[in-house]
C-alpha cells in the first residue's frame, strides 16, 4: 500500500488545502469519482483527493500532482 509521498504533503500545504470546490469536484469526476458530493464540506471533498491520490505509487503520485498543478 502506497502512502503520501513528501511531495504531496507538499502539494497540499501550497494548492490543494485550498483548491476551489468546483475544481476539487471536477478532477474527482475527472478519475471516475461517481459518488455524491453535495453533502460533503470543501475540506472533505479535498481529503478524499488527497487520500486517492496517496494510494498511488510515488511515480503515480508526481504525476497526478503535475495535472492537477495544470489544471
């Protein structure tokens, strides 16, 4: 099992702990996120990326950071 690499606590501390919703829900989509987000804060909208995002290898990981960063 994969965990948060250095540069992804990185990511989250300058971007993603305050991405806007509608681009947090967009790339959660993006990867095929089908459930329900209405009922969910900003916070854990981010959390749950960020924790989809750490089960990657740290390979996976730059790279899905280097998307996000982009978009």
């Amino acid at each position: 099992m994969a965990t948060a690499s250095p540069l992804l606590h990185e990511f989250w501390e300058k971007s993603l702990h305050n991405m806007p919703r509608d681009k947090v829900t967009e790339f959660l989509k993006e990867i095929g996120f089908t459930y329900s987000t209405s009922r969910l804060s900003d916070d854990e909208l981010r959390k749950i990326l960020f924790g989809l995002i750490a089960k990657l290898d740290e390979t996976s990981q730059q790279d899905t950071i280097r998307i996000l960063r982009v978009y």
